[in-house]
C-alpha cells in the first residue's frame, strides 16, 4: 500500500539548473497537487490537477510547470531552479476534486537551491 | 478568501496532562476543516476531520477536535499527552463551494512538545 509516493528525496541544484520532482500514486485518484513547506508559512499551493490531461495554477505557481499524462503520475519541473525555490516540496492526492474527502500527502523532497 | 489561524508557534505540555492545540478559521460559507501531524522529515500524516454532524470529531493516535461554529474554532485536543505526541501539527481549511484549486489552506503550524 505504497500511496503516495515521490522522489528523491533529497536533491542540491545550482541556480539556473532544471531538474523534475516525480509524484505517483497508486490509490486511482484524480485529484493531485504540489505544495511548498517554508519556515512559518505552513504549506501553500503551487499547481493542481483534476485530472488527466488538465492542471491548473494554485497560489504560488511561478517558476513551476506540471503536466498529467496519466492518472498516476504529477510530476513537477523547475526549469530554471532559483536560491527562493529552496523548499520542501509534498505532492498530495485525494479521491476527487469534492471538499470533504481527505487529501493525503507524500513524505516529501528537500530542494536546495545555491 | 479563506484563511487558518494557529495562535501559538510552541505548546509545552507535561506528559500525562491533557493537551489543546488552537485553531481559528475563516471561510465565506460552511468549512471543511483537517488536522494534520509532521513529524522530523516526514510528510504530513492525516490525523481527522470535521465535515458535518457532530461536533465533536475523533481521529488518529486518540486526538479529538471540538468544532464550534460560533467561535470559529477546531481545536485539537488529547486528555492525556505522551512524548511521542511532539510534532508539528496543522490545521487546514477546504473550500466547501468547489470550483477553483480546492485545495486546502493551512495555519502556520504549532510545535508540541511534551515534556516527560
């Protein structure tokens, strides 16, 4: 019962590197999305996906692009990785787009950016 | 727009005594709302959630939230803490209209440490 499952787990990148942070789950959910964890701010939004093949800006999206090819996976790309990317990254998912169910998160990737 | 206060960055509770982690929310119309636990380098792990019906919601580990409409509040609580309680908890607001991200907004975070 893998759930939610995202790599790596820890990654160094230098300003201006590109690199994709993977998201998959095996529970066939179709909501997914990616938040960013800083000190003192708690967790906030960056995109989400309702869907195959449909995705969507959440609160912070700059300087992050995602796709949905399949129903599994969400991955999350920074294509020109910057010192305020630096951040601990979780990709979630819950059964449907519907307030009340239940999003469940992944254990994280631990970016630095120098 | 909704929002979720936590009150208090650090929560310090004897093992044994009765713990109470604050929650304060802001939505246009009726709220989901969630708590959450982190433990060091983990991800977060869902503890309960308020949804409809009674107010007094049980979850995970034995924590409970008491939700109360008129003060706006979700506060977690547990009658009798253990060590193995110290974490950073979060609580989390969802839009119950639908449409837009629908994602879900979260407090701050409070650190709670119990001291043996």
């Amino acid at each position: 019962n893998a759930g939610v499952t995202q790599t790596p787990k820890f990654q160094v990148l230098k300003t201006g590197q590109s690199m994709t942070l993977q998201c998959a789950q095996d529970m066939n959910h179709e909501y997914m999305s990616w938040y960013r964890q800083d000190p003192g701010m708690g967790l906030r939004l960056i995109h989400y996906s309702v869907g195959a093949g449909i995705t969507d800006q959440g609160e912070v999206p700059n300087g992050y692009n995602v796709s949905r090819s399949t129903t599994e996976d969400f991955p999350l790309r920074l294509l020109s990785a910057a010192p305020s990317q630096t951040s601990v990254y979780f990709c979630a998912s819950s059964y449907s787009r519907g307030s009340g169910n239940t999003i469940y998160f992944g254990e994280g990737s631990w970016l630095t950016v120098v | 727009a909704q929002s979720v206060a936590q009150p208090e960055d650090q929560v310090n509770v004897a093992e044994g005594n009765p713990l109470t982690v604050k929650c304060t929310y802001s939505v246009s119309g009726n709220p989901y709302l969630f708590w959450y636990v982190q433990y060091p380098n983990r991800g977060l792990q869902f503890l309960l959630k308020y949804i409809t019906g009674d107010n007094l919601v049980k979850g995970s580990y034995g924590f409970e939230a008491e939700f109360n409409k008129s003060q706006t509040s979700f506060h977690l609580k547990k009658p009798s803490a253990l060590v193995s309680d110290s974490a950073l908890y979060f609580c989390a607001v969802r839009d119950i209209t639908g449409g837009g991200a629908d994602g879900l907004t979260f407090g701050k975070g409070t650190h709670l440490i119990i001291q043996p």
